[in-house]
C-alpha cells in the first residue's frame, strides 16, 4: 500500500484536515500522522480507517517511518521555514509541499517535490496519485532532494569553517 507520512503538531494552521480529506479521496493509500496537539481529537473523528495517528514517537521510530514511507506531506497553512521538509529529502523522500511555507522556495529549488494549494484538496489528492502512479518520478524528486541536502550541508559546514576563522583572526 502507497504511504503518506505527515510529520506535525496537529493544530488547525498545520492543515492536517486536508491531508486527510486528500487520502479519502484515493484507494489503496496509508496516510501516517506523527504528532500531537490540540487538534488530535477533532482530527480523528474525521479520519478514515486509511489514517493511522502514531502521537509523539522516539527518534528511532520517526527515522524507520521516513525511510518506510513513498512520499511526505506538508500541507501547513503558514509556516516560515519547516524543517520536515528537509528531513524528507534528506531520507530521499518526495515531498508534497504547502505552497505557503516558506521551504516551498527550497523544495522547488531542489526539483525534491510538487508545490501545492494546501486549501485544495482535490489538488494535494492528485499530487498524491501522480507519485503513486509514478515511481520515476518519486525516485527522482526523492533523489534531487537527497543530494541537494548533502550539498547543503557541506556548504554550511564550510560556512561555519569561514565563520570560525573569521572570528579567530578578529579575537588575536
């Protein structure tokens, strides 16, 4: 079965609401919530027996569900940064952004996921079948995302390595 991981404190302006209504609309899909928040309640009644809550799990268990699921989403209504993202792509993860958080410009950037209206469910429903459908494709993003991490990271690295020097040479 396709799985969808959603990785989130479950309050309204996460917008978990629409990765569940979006999983109703496909067969044979799994949608995955890690996280808890004052929503969970309100969230469960309208979830299908295809949604799965998990709450708040160890590191261990978060890093075995990155690596089992076909594709992440994000689905937020504001967000300035986010760092699921980022952590779906660096397990090689495509992922279903909310156009209105402000990775969405990394994502693209990256060629790591689709770009959605996270008000639109009909949207983040096909965003879902078309990965489903595709498993080029999800390997692809899945593969953008994943070296476009790595390169972030040594750029940091080296940033950080600059950054120390600079402050050695200002200290003596």
């Amino acid at each position: 079965m396709f799985s969808v991981l959603v990785v989130s404190r479950l309050t309204r302006i996460k917008n978990v609401e629409s990765a569940i209504k979006a999983v109703s609309l496909i067969d044979d899909v799994k949608l995955t919530i890690v996280g808890d928040g004052p929503d969970r309640a309100r969230l469960e009644k309208i979830a299908g027996p295809q949604v799965e809550f998990k709450g708040k799990v160890n590191d261990s268990e978060l890093k075995k569900l990155y690596e089992s699921c076909d594709v992440v989403l994000f689905p937020a209504l504001s967000e300035p940064f986010g760092l699921v993202p980022i952590e779906a792509m660096k397990y090689g993860k495509p992922v279903i952004c909310s156009r209105e958080a402000g990775v969405a410009e990394v994502i693209e950037r990256a060629g790591a996921g689709l770009i959605i209206d996270p008000l639109n469910v009909k949207q983040i429903a096909d965003s879902i079948l078309l990965l489903k459908k595709n498993p080029s494709l999800r390997k692809k993003l899945g593969n953008s995302g994943r070296k476009f991490v790595r390169g972030l990271s040594e750029k940091c690295l080296l940033e950080l390595e600059r950054t120390l020097e600079i402050s050695k040479k200002s200290a003596s």
